[in-house]
C-alpha cells in the first residue's frame, strides 16, 4: 500500500507511523526524520536545511524533493510506502504525483490525523525536541495552516482522504487506523 499520513506538528504522524509501517509492511519515509539524519550527518544539504527547521519553516523543496526521489527510487519502495510529513505543499504533492506516475503507480489513501489545537500545543510541548520550543511551535502551525492545510482538499477532491479522529491515546487512534486499513484492504480484496 501507498499511504500517506498527514496531520499538523503534535497529531501523532510519527507515533502511528511505527506500528504502521510494521503492519502494512513497508518503509517509513519520514522527511523530518531523514532531514534531521542528513543535518547529524553535516552534509551540505544538512548545512542548508538547519535553519529552516531551527526556525519552524519549509525546508526549500528543491532539497526536499530531492531526498524523497532518491528514496523512492529505491527498490524497497516499490510494494508500497508510508509517507509521513510529505507532501506538505501543493507543489510537492504535485512532484509526488509525477514521481508515482514514473513507476506507473498511485497513492492509496491519505490518513489525516485530526487533532484540535490546544491538544497539539501540549504535545509539543511535552515531547521537547529542539523545533518544539513555543515561538517555533507557534511558527510550524502558521505554515500548516497556510501551505499544508490546503492539500486536505486537494486529496479529498481526489477521493483519498481519510479523516481519522487523532485525540485519545496512542492505542485509541491505532485502532481507528487499523479500522480503515482493514476495510481498504477488504474493499480490494487483499
Ligand atoms: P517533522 O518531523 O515532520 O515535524 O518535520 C520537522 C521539520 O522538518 C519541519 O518543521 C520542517 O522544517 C522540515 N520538514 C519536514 N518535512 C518537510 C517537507 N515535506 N517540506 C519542507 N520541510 C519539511
């Protein structure tokens, strides 16, 4: 399965994708993740993309983009994939498109995680990584609201969208998922 798991900072995308990943049996792609390995790293793409994540901001997509090619071309990613923090804008859900597209193959569904946002400011606030300080916090929910949160249209008017209710706890929303996984699943019989 192509999935792809969407939520503002603090909705649980991480936390689900563990399971997930195991479950569905595929790679975790996660940009944030992969951004903060090559920032560790210190490689030049690292150098570039420090200060945006420091900040609260897009990484450029060029360097985004970039990472996710190369990762998607590799053979691991051909039965499927769980994408977690990308795309995050219209441009790069559109590169996603043509990236698929070039090994004949498409998304299955999108899982936005719903999550009200004082609920979200308390997560992050609680997890403590160095992009969760309060003015960045506050920074990551003004760039959702206005570069990411438009993609929910986009994929619902695509008819991918699955909005699962993402407050409660970790065991709580891991069996809303499974509960689509499953029907997608028997809906195509596999
Ligand atoms: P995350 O771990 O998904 O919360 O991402 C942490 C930070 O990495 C974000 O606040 C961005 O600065 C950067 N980042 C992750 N994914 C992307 C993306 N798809 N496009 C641009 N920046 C990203």
């Amino acid at each position: 399965m192509r999935v792809v798991i969407f939520g503002p900072p603090g909705a649980g995308k991480g936390t689900q994708a563990e399971w997930l990943t195991t479950h569905l049996s595929v790679p975790h792609l996660s940009t944030g993740e992969m951004l903060r390995e090559v920032i560790a790293k210190g490689t030049a793409v690292g150098r570039a993309a420090q200060s945006y994540i420091d900040d609260g901001k897009l990484v450029p997509n060029d360097l985004v983009i970039q990472i996710v090619d190369d990762r998607l071309k590799e053979d691991d990613c051909r039965a499927g994939f769980l994408l977690d923090g990308f795309p995050r804008t219209l441009a790069q859900a559109e590169t996603l498109n043509k990236l698929l597209d070039a090994h004949s193959e498409a998304l299955d569904m999108v899982i936005d995680l719903a999550v009200p946002n004082e609920i979200l400011n308390k997560r992050l606030l609680d997890r403590g990584r160095t992009d969760d300080a309060e003015d960045v916090i506050q920074k990551r929910f003004e760039v959702f609201q206005a570069e990411t949160k438009p993609l929910l249209e986009h994929y619902d008017s695509r008819g991918l969208l699955r909005s699962v209710d993402g407050t409660g706890t970790r065991d709580e929303v891991r069996q809303r998922i499974r509960q689509l996984i499953d029907q997608h699943a028997s809906a195509n019989n596999d």
